[in-house]
C-alpha cells in the first residue's frame, strides 16, 4: 500500500515533490509492487509456492523475504535523496517494518498481509492529515486549477475499504478473526514505528 500513501501524501502536500510526480509514482511502482511482484512469479515457477494466494504458512516466507529486500532496497535509494521527502521515506519504512512483522508473526501462525496494508494505509493517512498537511487534499483538475477537498472524507472512505477488505478475507476463509485482528495490528502500529525511528535513521 506504500504506491497509494504516496499518492495521498502528493495530493495532501504536492510541494514536497521535486520534479514529475508521475515519474516518483513510476519509481514506487517498480520497486513496491513490480519487483516483488516478478519475485513471486519466479517462486511460482520454480515451484516454491503452489498458488499466487499461499494458502499455506511455510511458503510465504520466501515472498516476505523477496519483498522485505526490495522494500529495503527502496528505502535505502529513497533515504537522503533530495528528490524525496523525508515523509515519503517514513512510509516506506514502515512497510518494511510490517513485513518484517508479518514475517516475524509467520513463525508461529498465519497473519492476513492484506489486513495489514489497508490499516497501513489507514494510519498512514490519519498521520499525514495530522502532521504532514494543512488537512485538505489538492486534486489537479488542470494546469492551473486545483479541486480541495477535506482530508477526513478521504481517511472516511479508508476506513470502508480496509473493513470491506478484511472481511472479504474472512469471507473467502482466507484468515480467521484473530490473523485480522493481527493484521490490524501490525497496520497501524508499523507507521507509528516509522515515525519514530526516522529520528535515527535520517
């Protein structure tokens, strides 16, 4: 979910942005969900996973590993580089912390990654309503006209789509209560995380 954080933090404060921004949306695309996404059709291939939904908790090791060394990757180029925020920088990093915690918690049982990338996202845009913006979103209609809206409709419809998401995972008997509620837990708590290591890491 770090691609729409991205987008949300350009239409809340598109002045934090040097250069095109379709070009910065091209960058966090490639890295967040092309590269991880080659790795899984590779494991796919090779037969380290029997299906693109990993049903089973062993085998999605290898795509948390794959996933957590491009997240990294990412983070390191992203880090310091003036065309980059530093706030574009603590999402990534929290979605590298929420993979290694959705790692982590893969020891013992399965947690539902979905889960924890639509509250991701959901803490993501409550911390950029609250910190990094004046509140408003500034959608470009033109060149020179902008349409603003209120950042907490925005937050509002988030909160629907994770409840939508995480109970079609449920739905679908893909997790149970339990690695939701896990999954919620490891959302929102990894872009806190983030915020505050950000203090040693710049």
């Amino acid at each position: 979910m770090v691609i729409f954080s991205a987008l949300l933090l350009m239409t809340a404060n598109p002045y934090l942005f040097g250069g095109s921004k379709d070009l910065h949306l091209i960058f966090i695309g490639i890295y967040t969900i092309f590269y991880p996404l080659i790795g899984v059709l590779l494991l796919r291939g090779t037969g380290f996973i029997d299906s693109f939904g990993i049903p089973e908790k062993k085998q999605r090791i290898a795509p948390y590993i794959l996933t957590s060394v491009f997240y990294l990757w990412f983070f390191v180029n992203v880090k310091g580089n003036p065309d980059f925020p530093s706030e574009l920088s603590m999402i990534v990093l929290g979605g590298c912390i929420a993979i290694f915690l959705c790692f982590f918690v893969n020891i013992f049982d399965k947690i539902s990654a979905h889960a924890a990338g639509v509250a991701g996202l959901l803490m993501n845009s409550i911390l950029i309503f609250w910190l990094f913006s004046d509140g408003h979103l500034l959608v470009k209609l033109n060149k020179a006209d902008y349409w603003e809206i209120s950042m907490i409709y925005a937050i509002l419809i988030i909160t629907l789509i994770a409840g939508l998401v995480s109970t079609a995972r449920m739905a679908l008997k893909s997790h149970n209560i339990h690695q939701i509620i896990g999954g919620w837990f490891v959302g929102l708590l990894s872009p806190i995380i983030a915020l505050k290591l950000m203090n040693y890491v710049s």
